[in-house]
C-alpha cells in the first residue's frame, strides 16, 4: 500500500523527504506509472495539483530551509553548553552550570565575585562577568576541574591584597562605577539599571545578591541581574 501523505502538515512533509522529487514520488502509485506511461509526467501532474497532495517545489524547499536550520540551531545549543555530562560535586560550579543557558542567551547577566589566592599564594579579588566570559573563552576547563575561575585584571575589576594592584574595566554588558559614595556599582548596558556590589545595600532592581559556599573558594557571591525577561513567560532568579 502506497503511503498517503496528503494529511500531512507542509511542515512534517519538508522534514519526512529528503528531496522534492521524493515528496512527488510518494504521491505515485504503479497505476498512474501504468498509465500515465512516465515518472516524468507523474511528477508533473502531482506539482501541478492535479493528484495528492499539492505543494510547490518553493514551499517545499523554504521548508526544508527552515526544518535545516532549526536542527542546527538546536545542536548548535547543545554544543554551547560547557556543562553538558560534567559531574560536578561544588557547589560553586553546580551554581555556574544552572546558569550558563541563561548566561549565553542574554536572558540573565550574572556578575561573579571571587576572593581566594591566585598561583603565588597572593589573595586576589574581583568582579567577574559571566556571559562576557562564557562568549570568550572555554569553560570545559572549569567544569571539569582542571582549571579555576579567579579574576584577572581584565574583568570587571580585579584587587591584588599584596601588590595593591587594582584594574577595573567596562564588559559588553556592563559600565563600571568607581566614583560613588555607595562604593563600587555597575550599570548593564542592556538596561542601564544599576547593581549594587554593597553586601549591606539592596542589590537593585530586576537583582539578586547569592552567596555561595564554596569548598574551592575561600569566598564566592553571584548577583543575577535579569536584563530582559521573557515575553511570555515570567523569570525568577536563579538560586542555589
């Protein structure tokens, strides 16, 4: 029995043949070859809807196009994920794996503050922005434990307790804040809402202040900050 495809969505017909001339073909049966004396001319009167189920070879095509194209996206994203199969057994970078889709895709910008002593035993600190990370560097390392987070002096800020060495740069999300009596702030691009870093104020509007134990760390806080929230759907922060 020849398969009937003219209850088939134009979508679910893109994504079951892998050409035009299979969709047409699937339209066929021995009879009309019989009689029609032809596959040609089969595969005509099937385009030109005269038997089963029309559909232009453009439409069949831009479909196609799209069924493609959504796959890729998906594994594209799959592929993104630097958590993806990691055991992680911190608390820490557990945190950092709940939030890295989020990260990736804009809908949350988490800022990292990490205190702990970098590889000549000095005590180090700063403010780090999570989603500029994620974009520019590889983050298997981190999840599998091979190396370990700590501010440089390129992220959002960066102390050094011994040499007193401070930096303090702007990131694709945020603009830093120094001159305040408030103490250090950064204002999302995104926004322009303000976060306050001050463990003794409100963190601002639309963020949340977390700390985080660390058995790696000597001293870890995330601020989650939700920049755009879902059209259709609301977004609590994230938490531990």
């Amino acid at each position: 029995m020849e398969k009937d495809s003219s209850a088939a969505f134009p979508g679910e017909i893109a994504e079951e043949f892998r050409t035009y001339e299979d969709f047409l073909d699937s339209q066929i049966n021995h009879s009309d070859l019989y009689y029609l004396e032809g596959q040609d001319l089969a595969r005509q009167l099937v385009e030109l809807g005269h038997k089963g189920s029309s559909l232009e070879r453009e439409e069949f095509e831009t479909r196609k196009a799209a069924a493609e194209a959504s796959r890729l996206a998906a594994r594209s994203q799959q592929k993104k994920l630097a958590n993806a199969g990691k055991e992680l057994k911190d608390n820490f970078l557990r945190a950092l794996a709940e939030r890295e889709e989020a990260n990736r895709s804009g809908e949350i910008t988490s800022i990292i503050f990490i205190r702990d002593r970098n590889s000549h035993g000095q005590e180090i600190s700063g403010y780090i922005d999570y989603s500029h990370r994620l974009k520019s560097e590889d983050f298997e390392p981190y999840f599998n434990g091979k190396k370990r987070l700590l501010p440089r002096t390129t992220d959002l800020s960066f102390y050094n307790w011994e040499t007193q060495v401070a930096k303090y740069n702007a990131s694709s999300n945020y603009e830093v804040i120094t001159e305040n009596q408030s103490g250090l702030l950064f204002k999302n691009n995104d926004d322009r809402k303000i976060l306050n870093v001050d463990p003794e104020a409100s963190p601002g509007d639309s963020s949340v202040r977390i700390p985080v134990h660390s058995d790696l760390y000597v001293h870890v806080v995330i601020y989650d900050h939700i920049a755009r929230k879902p059209a259709t759907s609301s977004c609590a922060p994230l938490s531990n």
